[in-house]
C-alpha cells in the first residue's frame, strides 16, 4: 500500500517497469532448476465470472488483471463443495466432500489430517500461514451441523437476516475488512522481512473473509451474515451501468428446494430493482478490496524480487449469489455460487493464457506437489493444472494419464433440503437432488456470451424462454419431453472450438426421466445420465458410487 492507497492498475504496472524483467514471471529455462516458491491466496465468496468477460466490465479489479495479463486465467473452475469448511477441505486434502465426509461447516477434516502444505513442510519447503483456514472440524455454529441433518422437516428451523447494505466512513475509507488488512499487512511483512532471506522455496497461504457478507447481530440467535458492507472508496470502483438486475421469479414458479433456500435465507419478500442493484453494487465493491489485498501480495513479491520465482495462485471457496435465483449466499449449484476464481503467474506459466478446461478446488492439492516436485499420491480426486498451465498434455507428466472431461461438485449443508450434486462437463452442466424423495433435477447448456455479444438480436433470443429444452451452441434445441420446438435465430454453425466461459444459458430441464429418489444416490445418478449424454470416455467412477450419505 503505497501512500495510504492500495496499488492499482498503472501502480502494478509501473512496478514491473521499475523492477525491471527481473520481477517479471518467466518460463523457467529446462533441466536442473531450483524448486519454484508458491504463494496461494484464498478469499471467501468471490464469483469467479469476473475474472473474464463479460463479468469484468462490472468491477475494477486491477491485481486480478494484472495476473490475466502475465499468466493463466481458468474459465471453467469450480468448488467441490459450495460452502466454506467443506469446500475448503476439498482444497487442503485433494479429496472429493463424501470421501473425506466434510458434510457442512461443522463437520471438516481432522487436525492431523495431512495436507498438501505438511509435505512440502516434509520435503524441505519453508511453510507460513496468515488468516482464514476454516478446513477441520467443529467451527462455526452447531446450529450449522442440526439444520444439515434434520432439514427433512416440515417446518422452518432457522432464517438468515434479510440480506441489505451498508455504507461506511468516506472516500477515504480505504480499510473496511480491518481483520483482513491486518493479515495481508502480516503476510506483506513475511515477504520483505523473512522469504526474502530464505535460501530454500518457501510456500506462503493467506486466507481472506472478503468478499463475504458481514455477520448480521440484528438477526438474533445463531445470526448468520447478510450485510454487505463497504465505503465509497470501493463503491466508485463499480460500473453501475453494467450490473445486471437478474430474474426474480415467482415462487410458485421456483424449483422446490430453491424456493426452501429463498425461504431460509430471507429472500422470498418484496425486494425493489434498487435494492437488489445495490446489494449487487455492494458485492462487487467488496471484492475490488480484497482484490487490493491480492496487489499488495504481488507488489512485495515484485519489490523483493520474488515474484520471478514464485507461483502465485489466486482463488475462492465459492461464489455468492448476490440476488441470482432470488438468494444470496452459497449452497448453490447455481453459476454465481459454484464458480470460482482461479488465476495462475509464475516460471513455466505461459502469458495470458484463458484455458476452458473444466478444473476444481482438489486440484490445489496435486498441483501444489507438482509444483515441489513431490511425487502425488495416486488415489486423490484432484489432477495436477500444472499441465495445462504448461501446454502439456496430462500423460507427458503424470502416470495417472488424462484428466477426466468432468468435475464433481456436492452440497449436504443448511439452507437446502436435499443433498445437491453437480457435474459439469463440456457443454453440459448437470444437477442432481436427493432428499429421501423423488426431487426434479436440471440441467444447463452452456453459451460463450462472446459469440454473439455483437448481436442485440441474438443476445435478446438466448434468453430461456422455454421450460423443456436447452439450446446448444450450434442451434439445435435437445428436447426432453417430447416437445419439437425448433430454434430459428441461433441456428447458424458456431466455431466448436471456441471457449464456453459462461453458463449464461440456465434451462430447468422437468422430466420423470430423470428424477432421483434416495438420500445419496443422486450423485450416483447424475454420473451414469451424464455418461449417457456426454462424451463416451466419461464413466461412473465406482468410488462416487458409496453408500447413501450419512455422519459417523
């Protein structure tokens, strides 16, 4: 933070010019290299569709951009676990939610449980550790780990506050989240003071709150967190212009374990179009802080020299919502909630790459120990990105062979009455429910916004107007219920090989075809409907089909 500011865009820039190439990310040169260092930062809540278009017209986010213009930006990365601890656990351990049993934000993983940061502890890295965690067991509220296990009721067990916003301080109020400057101050000060005098690679993580809403006492007993807040500082930060007010359907018209969601989570009153857009203004601003927090990283990486031997790793548990499918929060599969951020800089990691590639949160784990040159462990659920980042493909580096074409994502936590599963893969995104009754699953078909973004027109069309069917890129409808309902405006031929960076096309799919019964075996489900409708090499690993989800 260079005279009481965070470093922006022209500050990041300037400190590459004032450094020189020696500060710059380079591909490191083959053969007999030293170990790079890494530094992984981590924040809470952020939408991983602003990191590329047409998210980022929304917010200036100047670090995120920085490390877009000298690395990698992944367009298709998702959390395995749309909530805090268990997505989190999904991180350190490598493993899939119903492997390690981190079901909700009670129940994690074991304090000894070994991640992949004891490893490199193991294997010579220099460790330290600034801020949240939030991995192992028995954080946050009880009321977390009863409302996860006795939703099938029929009646309401708890209600998050009405979610709102507040405006704080002036357009000086440069430190809204105080905790986490504190930690990113600390972290800023290990860099200059102690990596830079190391003479062995050291990994460095820093935790982040932000952008998650602030706690709402106001709400009473077991509150939860609701207030977006933020200063003008921020808010200026934010196009106006460019939010987008979503849909805010009718509940009778909502899926039912959204509408149980919209319900907990205060979202089923009236709410005015600027209400909403301030909420989403709010948000945005919040994440144009932490954002700042990631550039003071990258400025003393820069200042001590670092940043041209270090991996730098930007990242989120989840999304949030912010007003999408009438909810704020998470514990969502829903894109706003399961899409995460995830951008890569360092030696070997090529420039402004953007890679469609569909990755997740357990890829953390694997690619941390690709990274240290550790040999991975063969029964993780995560593959290494290192390959992608380098242009290689998976069997050149890894005896696993080839990443699957698909990543698994699943909820057990409060404010959903059904365990929720997602796959996602290609095109295809789709969603399973399972709650010890038959529960309507969905599936979505994914557009790339840029295709057709010089079309009012088309842009107008790819509006879902329609309940049964799914447009795929190319035009042709997928009908489910035996309807023929033929698309006219899309129906010219799209380059197939242009990237899907987007779900921006979201189609209830309401079909007994596809309805699952059973707590637990909607995964199972969703695995053998995908193999069915997608690529032929994609098959239900016996592992994701155990036994129905239950707490030891």
């Amino acid at each position: 933070m260079r005279g009481g500011e965070p470093l922006g865009r022209a500050g990041l820039a300037l400190l590459l010019m004032a450094a020189g190439a020696g500060a710059r990310p380079r591909p490191a040169a083959p053969g007999g290299q030293p170990r790079s260092s890494v530094v992984l930062v981590a924040c809470d809540s952020l939408d991983g569709r602003l990191t590329f278009f047409p998210g980022n017209q929304t917010v200036d986010l100047p670090s995120v951009n920085f490390m877009k213009r000298y690395g990698a930006v992944f367009l298709n990365a998702y959390t395995n676990s749309p909530i805090c601890c268990p997505s989190r656990a999904a991180m350190w351990s490598g493993l899939f939610t119903h492997l390690t049993e981190s079901w909700n934000n009670f129940k994690g993983l074991d304090p000894d449980y070994v991640t992949w940061m004891d490893l490199m502890e193991q294997n010579g890295y220099h460790t330290q550790k600034f801020g949240k965690l939030d991995y192992t067991s028995g954080h946050h509220s009880v009321s977390n780990r009863v409302e996860a296990w006795t939703r099938d009721v029929h009646f309401l067990l708890r209600q998050e506050g009405r979610p709102m916003v507040n405006l704080t301080g002036d357009r000086k109020r440069v430190r809204v989240m105080e905790a986490d400057w504190r930690n990113t101050d600390k972290a800023v000060n290990w860099i200059k003071e102690e990596a830079v005098n190391l003479t062995q690679p050291f990994v460095l993580y820093l935790g982040l709150n932000l952008p998650h809403p602030y706690p709402s006492p106001y709400a009473g007993e077991n509150f939860g967190s609701s207030t977006f807040l933020t200063s003008p500082y921020w808010l200026e930060k934010v196009n106006y212009e460019a939010i987008k007010i979503p849909k805010w359907s009718s509940l009778s018209e909502m899926h039912p374990v959204d509408y149980y969601s919209s319900y907990t989570k205060n979202c089923t009153g009236e709410f005015t179009e600027e209400e909403v857009r301030n909420i989403r203004a709010f948000y945005y601003a919040m994440c144009a802080e932490t954002d700042a927090m990631l550039g003071e990283i990258i400025s003393a990486l820069g200042d001590t020299g670092l940043l041209r031997k270090a991996v730098v790793i930007f990242t989120a548990d989840h999304g949030e919502l912010a007003m999408e499918h009438r909810q704020f929060y998470k514990m969502s599969m829903y894109e706003g909630s399961s899409h995460v951020p995830l951008l890569v800089m360092g030696p070997g990691v090529k420039e402004q790459q953007e890679i469609p590639n569909v990755v997740s949160l357990v890829d953390i784990y694997p690619t941390m120990l690709d990274i240290a040159r550790i040999p991975v462990p063969q029964n993780l659920s995560g593959y290494s990105l290192i390959p992608l980042l380098h242009k290689k493909t998976e069997s050149e580096v890894s005896p696993r062979g080839p990443r699957p074409s698909w990543v698994l994502s699943e909820f057990h936590g409060c404010n959903v009455n059904s365990s929720v599963y997602m796959l996602r893969t290609g095109k295809w995104k789709y969603i399973a429910y399972s709650d010890g009754c038959s529960v309507l699953p969905q599936l979505f078909g994914a557009l790339n916004p840029r295709r057709h973004r010089r079309s009012k027109k088309t842009a107008e069309h790819l509006k879902p107007k329609e309940d049964n069917f799914v447009h795929l890129p190319e035009g042709k409808p997928v009908n489910l219920n035996g309807l023929t309902k033929p698309c006219t405006v899309c129906s010219h031929q799209e380059d197939q090989q242009r990237r899907s960076n987007e779900m921006s096309l979201e189609s209830t799919v309401m079909s007994d075809t596809f309805a699952t019964a059973g707590r637990g075996r909607g995964m199972e489900h969703a695995m053998v409907v995908l193999a069915a409708w997608t690529e032929p090499e994609l098959s239900p690993p016996q592992s994701h089909l155990s036994s129905p989800v239950r707490e030891k």
